[in-house]
C-alpha cells in the first residue's frame, strides 16, 4: 500500500470526531465553490440525494449524520476508516453496506487536487447517489464479487469501478450529466469532462475494464451510460464473466503518456 502524509481523525467516547476551525474552513471553500460549479452539470439523481443529505456549509458533517439518510433510502452506512485501506477491506465494506470514509480533509494547499480520497471526496462525491437504489445496488453487487474474486480480477474491477463510480457520465434527457464522485468532487474535472476536449465512449462494462486509467492526471477517456438504471442492469449481468473475458482480450493501449518516474 501506498503512504501518506495524511492521518484520520479519532472519535472521542460519544463517537463525536472533534475538527479544528481550521478544517471546518476548508470544507466549508470546497463545498460553497463545488456546489456553484456542479449546477447544471450533474444528474438529478445526484442532486436529489445532495438535497436529502442536506449537508452543512459551515462544518465537516459528523458520520452519524450521513448514516441517518442513507439508512433511512437505502439502507446503507458510511464507515470510518484510515487514510488508505486494502483492496481486502474495501470490497468487505462495500459487501456490508458500508460505504468508506476517511475522517481527515485536505489541506489548503491540496485544496484541488489530493490523490488519497478524504471526507469532502466521500462525502460530497459519493453519498449523494448511495441514496439512489439504482447506484446503491450496483455499489453492494460490486463488493459483494470483488470480495470473492482473485487479485488478478480485481485489477479488471478497479477499472470498472473507477470508469463508473468515480468518473462515470450519464445520458439525460437534459443533456449530458455527471454521475461519477471523482468528478464532482473536483472543480476542474467537472468543466473538463463534458467539455469536447476528452473522448467520450457509450458504456460498455467489457470495454471500461480492459481502458487502463491514471489517478494523477485528467481522464482522456470517460464513459457515458444512456441513463443511470444501466448501472442497475450490469449489476444484474455475469460481471466475472466479463471479467474473464476482459482478461483474455488484454488492455486498451493507453490514451496517456507514461508516469515519469
């Protein structure tokens, strides 16, 4: 596993998580200057579940409030974990229900761009859309193989994941929409990817596993779904299957240069 400078956030005895006015400040920039740059641009499903969550402007919100709303839509929670966690502990999470947040947020000076993911990426990224069944069963279908699938396969899974959940589009009939947390989490990417400068492909589950990706840089690539219940389709598809068959057909030669070393 990689490292990082970065280190959680302890609850005290009532499992309250004490934040310095000086984080609180940092959510309360992402959050006002995200919510102005999403408007327009993300999918209604997504902006449902902003509403329903309701998050505060002027605090990081406490785990207990996001478990609230998600229990009561879909019967999912977040749970607090370390900065960076194993693939192992990841699917096992996902499979209960539990969707992974770290209890630490960026500093000012990473305020666009971290490559660990913290509370403002989890929280305003992902738990919107945990409150949308369509996504929450895909979400629990994938821990639920990712936990019973080899090291190998879970390579082919991270890429579908990452091409869905993190940086997937959606088809609307208000256009095109952005249903991917690491899109909307990022001020610059949720410009960029609905811009015509990055490719745009229909989403096909077999293609978004064998596209290599890099985290550190904006995707060339992003995949678009003809509408957000495709994500509860596949989840109802033989996806080791495609994983299998992904693996026999290889990767995509990359759309990025390589990573200097």
């Amino acid at each position: 596993m990689k490292t990082t400078q970065y280190v959680a956030r302890e609850p005290d005895a009532r499992g309250h998580i004490h934040y310095p006015d000086a984080e609180h400040a940092v959510w309360r920039t992402l959050i006002e200057r995200q919510l102005k740059v999403i408007e327009g641009r993300a999918c209604q499903e997504y902006l449902d579940g902003i509403e329903q969550l309701a998050l505060p402007h002027d605090r990081i919100p406490q785990l207990g409030e996001i478990n609230r709303v998600l229990e009561a839509s879909t019967g999912w929670q977040v749970a607090r974990v370390p900065a960076l966690i194993p693939f192992q502990t990841f699917f096992e999470l996902l499979a209960s229900k539990r969707f992974p947040v770290a209890t630490f947020i960026r500093t000012p000076e990473e305020l666009d761009y971290l490559q660990e993911p913290d509370i403002f990426h989890e929280i305003f990224g992902h738990c919107p859309l945990l409150t949308n069944p369509w996504f929450a069963e895909f979400t629990h279908t994938y821990g639920q193989l990712g936990l019973k699938a080899t090291k190998e396969e879970r390579v082919y899974l991270a890429r579908l994941y990452w091409m869905t959940i993190e940086f997937g589009l959606v088809d609307t009939p208000a256009g095109r929409k952005i249903y991917g947390g690491g899109i909307l989490s990022s001020p610059k990417e949720t410009v960029y990817s609905l811009s015509d400068e990055p490719e745009h492909q229909p989403f096909d589950p077999l293609e978004a596993m064998r596209t290599p990706y890099r985290i550190d840089i904006l995707q060339p690539l992003y995949f678009v779904l003809p509408e957000l219940h495709a994500l509860f389709d596949v989840a109802q598809q033989d996806i080791m299957a495609l994983v299998r068959r992904a693996m026999q057909l290889g990767l995509h030669a990359p759309k990025f240069p390589p990573k200097a070393a």
